[in-house]
C-alpha cells in the first residue's frame, strides 16, 4: 500500500488520516477498515463452554474435560482449545493449573475486563474482546511520538487506530494506538484478518522475532475524544499502558499505547517465587 500524503501525529491521540492511491489501495484500506464479525473457532468454542457452564453441565467446583478430550470433542486442535479456555478463565468462570486440570469457579462471567500478563511465548491480548480497527495511516514522528516510541523524530511508521469490544455486550473495553516499523508495512492487507499478535504476523513474514517486551503503565486522565468514542464522562480515569516489542537488537519493531477505563478494567499480574528459592523454605 503506498500513500500520497503523510501527516504527522500529534500527541493528544487524535487520530490522523492519509490517503491511499489507487484502487489497489483503496479495497486495501477498506478491507483494513472493515474488520469482519465472524467470530474465530476459539471464541465459538469458548461460548460453548461458557453456556455449559451458565446451565450448570459443568458445576462449579467441578473439573472440565481435559484439553485432549474437549479438542476430540468439538473436532478442534488442542491449541484452539487453549485459547478458549484462555478467554473463559479471563471471565473469571474457571481456574487453570498444570498437573490440576480446569476447575469451575463461577456459573456467571465477572462485568469487567481482565487484561492478563503472560510471557512472550503465552502472552495473552484481550481473549474476551473483539478487535475493530477504525484507520490506517503512514505517521511521521514528530518530537513528542519519537520520544514516545523510542525513535528519532522524521523516522516513519505504520498507525494503526483500533479498539476492543466485550464479545458478549459490544461495549468498548480497550482505545488504542499501535505503531508498526515502516519496514514491516508489507504485512498491512493481512493485519483485518489475522487474529493473533502483529509481531507474530511479522516474524512469519519477515523472519525478525521478538525476543522481548517492555511495558509501562501510567494512571491518566483520558482525553476528551476518547471519552466520548467510549461513551464515559469527560474527564474520566483510566490506565495507560505502553508496550514495546523488540527484537535482539533491542529495536522496538512495534509499540502499543492502549487506555483502560477504570471502571471496566482489573490489571492483575501473578508473581512466583523460582523453583531453587521455593525449595529454600
């Protein structure tokens, strides 16, 4: 996709606009713009389960079938399964444990939205929400996004304005901001349709993996525009989260600035002690 104009961003998040040329570029843009509704097999199965557990076929305190056994029976790969049950444990309907099995916790999914930090390998973006991208743009960083991204001011990358919406209600979860290496911007028409991470995206198609992320996060007050697209009172309090994917260069090859109201979001990180300091006690 190439564009006949390129803007710079400004810092207050508002979403700026480039043009695409052609009618190649354009049905991309529109393809990239109009995400489908079709849910994925993760997200039908985990209704199933969801509505197995609400009818109480599956009971709390109960155990669900095993990843091999649910895979058998919906006729799904265990990694599908595995999303699914990602998606209903981030409801708070049951408890994973290796060497424990799936264990019911509630008959109904908590209100909120639960952002869960794993690692690089298992890491988990928003299982219970749908991604809707409303723009894509070529930015030029001005000073205040270089600083943001970590880049120099003029370097160019791709913008990606999208948000998240609850599967269940459609209510606005996450508003977010992603920026991809101008290098990578071959992965464009593919991004509508791919429902994994966008460094994973790259790495299949450019061979560049990412070997590590840093995240922030800040308490913010959320801008205006945000408020009103989320439909929440101006002025409204949220968290800002930032994360940088790097390569072993330690090259960011993709940054995320995402905004959690507070009302809707419970941020919840689980610490372990390692094996040998366990052992000491």
């Amino acid at each position: 996709m190439t564009f006949s104009k390129l803007k710079t961003y400004d810092s207050n998040f508002r979403v700026v606009k480039g043009k695409a040329e052609g009618r190649q570029g354009c049905r991309s843009l529109l393809s990239l713009i109009g995400l489908s509704n079709l849910e994925t097999r993760y997200a039908t199965l985990s209704n199933h389960l969801t509505k197995r557990i609400g009818t109480g076929q599956y009971r709390v305190g109960e155990y669900l079938p095993s990843e091999k056994q649910l895979a058998y029976e919906f006729g799904v790969s265990r990694p599908t399964v595995r999303r699914a049950l990602e998606y209903v444990e981030a409801l708070g309907l049951i408890s994973r444990r290796r060497g424990d099995g799936t264990k019911v916790l509630a008959s109904k999914p908590f209100k909120d939205y639960r952002y869960t930090t794993r690692p690089v390998d298992d890491l988990l973006y928003g299982r219970g929400a749908e991604r809707i991208i409303t723009s894509l743009d070529e930015v030029v960083c001005d000073d205040a996004l270089a600083e943001r991204l970590e880049s120099a001011p003029g370097t160019r990358w791709i913008h990606i304005a999208q948000h998240r919406n609850d599967l269940e209600t459609g209510k606005m979860l996450v508003w977010g901001n992603v920026y991809i290496d101008h290098k990578f911007s071959g992965i464009t028409s593919q991004i509508s349709e791919y429902h994994g991470f966008i460094c994973d995206l790259i790495e299949e198609e450019y061979g560049i993996a990412v070997r590590e992320i840093q995240q922030e996060i800040r308490p913010v007050i959320i801008p205006s525009t945000v408020c009103g697209a989320m439909a929440l009172p101006e002025g409204s309090l949220g968290l800002e989260m930032t994360r940088r994917y790097l390569n072993n260069q330690k090259r960011a090859v993709e940054v995320s600035i995402n905004i959690f109201p507070d009302e809707r979001s419970v941020y919840s990180i689980t610490l372990s002690r390692t094996q040998e300091r366990a052992q000491d006690r």
